[in-house]
C-alpha cells in the first residue's frame, strides 16, 4: 500500500459516520490539514504551508 493510501486512512479507519457528507468532510478537513498544518520533518519544522510563505519571499 502506498504512503498516501496510509496517510487517508488514517482520517476515518476505525470512525463510523451517520452520511456519506460526514466521511466526505472528514477526508477535506484532513487533506488540508496534511497539506498545510502539519509539521514536516523533511521540512526542519515548519508546516508546507509555512514553508511555501518562506520559499516565495
């Protein structure tokens, strides 16, 4: 299984949502999340979103 296949599960293994909108919802709000929030250790610390704001400056 590839690392992004791991990385989405993650979000809803183990979850149980009343509609398909809640497990849609939890998949957006964790792409953006591994997107923009979390910390990179490749990176040395900041977010990719952090990162990208340093990058183009």
């Amino acid at each position: 299984m590839n690392h992004k296949k791991v990385h989405a599960t993650k979000c809803y293994f183990g979850k149980r949502f009343d509609t398909l909108g809640e497990l849609k919802q939890t998949i957006h709000e964790y792409i953006h999340y591994y997107n923009n929030e979390r910390i990179q250790v490749k990176l040395k610390g900041p977010s990719p979103a952090e990162y990208r704001t340093q990058s183009s400056s």
